[in-house]
C-alpha cells in the first residue's frame, strides 16, 4: 500500500509459469493470458481496490508464433477489458519455458487488509468455490466434460477476479482476501494475520456451495465440499465482519472466535483443523509432479 | 507515466531469465540479484525519476536452496540499498529456469522521454558505455582476467543505474534514454522517437571514452570504439539538450540534426549507418546461441 497524494494506492505482482500455473494440454494460451490476468487482478479485489493499469512481462520461449504471441495477448486484453484495466505497457524476453507476470495498481480508498478480524464478526463467502478445482480434477482425469462438468472447467479456465465485490466491501469487511491456495489454507491466513480463530460452519457452507457444484462433485464421485475446502482458483474472496453490515452478495460460512486457527465445525460441534495441508483430493488427483510435491513441501514447513 | 495526485509517477518492468540475460558460470546469485535490480532502476534513471518502491517476482527451480535464495536476495537487497529504493513485496514461484521480474515505482516532477530531441541539440553521453561488454568478451572467451580487464569485468557483473544523474538531467535534457542494447541501437529508438537525426562525431566519443576501456580493448584486441558502439549493460544514459544547459557530468558526444537515422560521422565528414544491426564485436564473440539468434532476429526485422 503507498500513499499517492492524499489516496492510497495498491501494488501486487504475480506470476504465472507453464508446467507449474498452467498446462498447456488444457488450456490455449488464450485462457492463458486471460487467467494469469485475473489471477494478478484477485489480488487488488482482495483489497478492495480498483485497478488503474497494469504491466505485463512476458518470457516467451524461441518457438513462439506471431500467432501464439497474439493469442496470448488476445487474452490478456479481454480480461484487462472485462476488469476496465488497461495495460499501459511491458517487457518481452526470450525463455526456456512460458511465462507472464502482471504487475498492477489500484487505488483504495481504504484497503481492507487480511489482519482486521476480530472476534464475534462472522465470516463471508463471496463467489463461489470448489468449481475450479472440479475443472482441473476433470481435465487431470481426462474424463468427457459434459453439461454435469462443463461449468466447472469453465470456471476452471476463465476465472473472473471480484473486483466489484471487493469495492462492494469497502466500509463492511473488517479483514478480507482472496481464495488461492484453497479455502482451508487461506483461512488459516486469515486467522493468523488477523489472530483469531475461523470456524467454518459445514451445515452453512454446505448451504452455500452451488447446485453445479453438487452436479460436478456426483460426475467426478467426489465430495462436494472437499472441492470447495481445496479449491483455490476460482478467486472467491473470503471476509470477515459484523453481522450488520453483511452485504446482499456476501454468504455467512462461519464465524470469528478468540483462539488461533481455522476449524470447521461439525452439526454436533465437533471440529475439524483446516489448513494447507487439509486436502482431502490431494490423494486421488493427478496433479503434475512439481506442484504436488510443491503442496507437500508447503504442508511440511507451516 | 501515471498521475498520482498532483505527481507524475513512472513505471517500469524488466525481466532477468537465466540462459537469456545471464549466465550462472560468470555470475553469482548475489550478482544476478544486483544487475536484475539495477537493470529495471536504470529505466527510472532514463526517465529522470525518484524511485519509490519495487516489487520482485523470482522464479526459482526445485533444486534452489536457502542458501542461494538468500545470496539472490542479499545482492537485490544491496542494489536496492545503494539506489535508495525499498523493495516493498513480491512473488515467489517455481519455475524450470531462474527468472527475476522487477517492477519499480518512481517519482518524476517531470519526465524525460526519449521523444523530445530537436535539431540543434547536442548529443551527451553521461556515464561509461563499452567497459561491460569488454568485460563479458573476456569472460566469454575465458581469458585471464589481469588488470587490464579487472574494471572491464566488474562493470558487467555489477552495474549501476544512474538515477542521481538522471535526475540532474530534469529542466537540462530534452530526450534521454539508457543504453541498455548497445549505444548505436539506443541512439537509433532516440532518433526514431523524436523524428530527427543523431549524429555521433567520432572524435568526440573517442575524446570521452574512459582510459581503462582502451586498456580493456587492447588485452582483448578489438577496438575501444566498436565496444562503445555495441556495448549496453553498462546503463550509461544518452541525452540530446541545448548546448547552454549542458551539464558539467555529461560529455557532448555529437549533435541532433533534422533527418532520420543514427549515424557515425569521420573526421572528414564521412557517415556510417549506426543501429542495432551494427556490431562489429558480433562475429568474433561465442555468445551464447539463444541470445546469438536473438541478437541476429532483431537485426533482420528491423
């Protein structure tokens, strides 16, 4: 966050790299640039701010196309259209291997920080979860997408960041940020940032989740909220705050407690221990070798 | 250029790849973290800004430890002390090959863009050019690094982004630029930017290229001149002003003519086309291939 005159304005760089972000076998680089858009864009909605520009880097590897190159491009500029952020400029270099990074600015009024929460807020969902995931789980299995899992994949391949949801906080979250790395790890964010404790209600999460995920769970026989636990890249945002000022858009999952950690609860009050580690389909999928071992190693060290 | 407030900021990005812009037998992590920071500040440097801030995307390989990760960022760390500038956050991914992306904010009262040379200027060149591509001549062809080439090699593996100079070149230069592709194809995107003609008096640059250049030269057999010529990452700036405001650190190495084009000019008047074609170090150097074919791709189209 900087200060520019008398606003604040937000600044985040992210990265996208083939055979680690994105596979080539399931998306065109179309979606490619689209995603790793969106994907940067998350990071101003997890703040509540509004995008002014951007800059993209690309490493493009020597086999590039001019053809490849516009796709790419092509995706970029829509998403940039779609979130009313022009890309104001950039870098190209040569590379082994594909890769895009995007930098961004917005500006918030006041930018929601994931550290606000406090206890007795409740927590909101905003967007949906799990879908995603339901998309990858599909194309890793290499399953026919049908009308059960086509919005899933779709989802998976053109995520949208929640730049007007984000705004839509500003005033009414206390502690907000965007799913990522998969809704139990980036609660644990949450509550460690903010020094409390999240509790996942599963009767109101389950009440939340979208029929076409339930649609999508059945297709792959998997369960529907595992996909939404795990999941990351729908750029969903999570917020934390006081019941009365709850937007319309914003779904209560659970509640803040004094404590440490992120749980979910059970009808009964049993409880759970959420966390980056907490993936019940880690086992079943067949996520590339270097981004599995890199969930592992991330399990590991926290 | 953005406005922020009653400021202009600038912005920049600039990508370091392994392979590409470095080469690991030459260069060590600390280093690659220096040049990778100084590189991107030089951009702000070209433009008479302040820095800001930066934020650093690395890419890093499975196989990275905590050590080199540590030396990759000692060496940005020491860079960004040196210019004054806080690296306020980043990313962190994995990738095949190393990658450093830096992105910089700074602050312009007013800034220089390459575009405002009129006929009539002077040509300055502030800084040293030519002393980092003798010294990776040298290390390319894995000669003993005496003396003579001591200076040559340092300026390689550790450049420095003018920013102070860049600065005290606002309300001076009309157009600057850094030179970061080598001096004649530099001069060449001045020309074109301001639709005029560059001229480069060969009496003058020779008069202003440093003693331990022609001492480089010399342990490597080529000319000092052809090494100005087609050097770049040494970031030195060009500038074209008026003669009267002519800074005391800025050495006139030419004038600004109507016309089109960068040209060399002999003692008796003679013209050569200069541009990012012309580099007579290119034959006798083993470049590494990937930026050999880029650096002949480049020549062709344009």
């Amino acid at each position: 966050v900087l200060r520019a005159g008398a606003e604040r304005w937000v600044w985040t760089v992210d990265g996208s790299v083939e055979g680690v972000h994105f596979d080539r076998r399931w998306l065109s680089l179309e979606d490619v640039g689209w995603r790793s858009f969106q994907a940067a864009a998350s990071d101003l909605a997890a703040m509540g701010a509004r995008p002014i520009a951007a800059l993209c880097n690309l490493a493009l590897p020597e086999s590039t196309s001019r053809s490849e190159l516009a796709a790419l491009a092509r995706g970029q500029a829509a998403a940039a259209r779609a979130l009313r952020c022009p890309i104001a400029g950039g870098n190209l270099s040569r590379s082994r291997e594909l890769a895009v990074t995007t930098t961004l600015l917005g500006r918030a009024a006041r930018p929601i920080l994931r550290s606000g929460a406090r206890p007795g807020d409740e927590l909101w969902l905003i967007g949906d979860v799990g879908l995603a995931r339901a998309g990858l789980l599909a194309l890793e299995r290499g399953v026919r997408v049908g009308p059960a899992l086509r919005a899933a994949v779709a989802a998976w391949r053109r995520p949208r960041a929640l730049v007007t949801r984000g705004l839509g906080l500003v005033g009414r979250a206390r502690a907000l940020l965007d799913v990522s790395d998969g809704l139990g790890g980036d609660l644990g964010h949450l509550a460690e940032a903010s020094g409390v404790r999240a509790i996942v209600e599963r009767a109101r999460i389950e009440h939340a989740l979208p029929r076409t995920l339930a649609r999508a769970a059945r297709a792959l026989g998997v369960e529907a909220l595992d996909l939404a636990l795990a999941g990351g890249e729908d750029y969903a945002l999570l917020a934390a705050g006081p019941a009365k000022l709850r937007p319309r858009f914003a779904r209560t999952i659970g509640r803040i407690e004094r404590g440490r950690g992120a749980w979910l609860e059970g009808a009964r009050g049993e409880r759970v221990r959420l966390g980056p580690g907490f993936d019940h389909l880690a086992g079943i999928t067949c996520t590339p070798p270097a981004s599995r071992r890199r969930a592992k190693r991330r399990s590991r060290s926290r």
